[in-house]
C-alpha cells in the first residue's frame, strides 16, 4: 500500500519535460490522502487531486 510521502508512477506520464534527458516525467509524491488523494509532480511541481478509486485504477507501482 501507500503512505504520505511515497513517490510512485502512474500508467500514463505527465506532459512536462525532464530538461537532463529529454523524456516525459513520470514520477510523483503524494501530497494528501483521504477519499481524495493529490499527488505532486517532482520535476514541474504541478499538483493533481482525484477520487481514490481512480487514483488506484491509474497507479502503476510505487516507487522506492
């Protein structure tokens, strides 16, 4: 399972940019967890909140 502070990856990446290798990113944190989760984006900040059925329906792994 996850906790607060886990990083993970998401089947589909986000559309930003890692500038060091040209690739999509793909890593993110988790900022909050509730019926809602929102997670982070690591390399652009950007912050994204969804239902948790959702969220564990996207959730490709968790990352160490």
């Amino acid at each position: 399972m996850y906790n607060l502070g886990d990083f993970i990856e998401m089947k589909k990446p986000h559309a930003c940019i890692i500038k060091a290798t040209g690739k999509k990113a793909n890593r993110w944190e988790i900022v909050r967890l509730g019926a809602d989760i929102k997670i982070c984006c690591t390399n652009c900040h950007h912050l994204v909140m969804m239902p948790r059925n959702d969220f564990n329906k996207k959730l490709k792994r968790i990352l160490d």
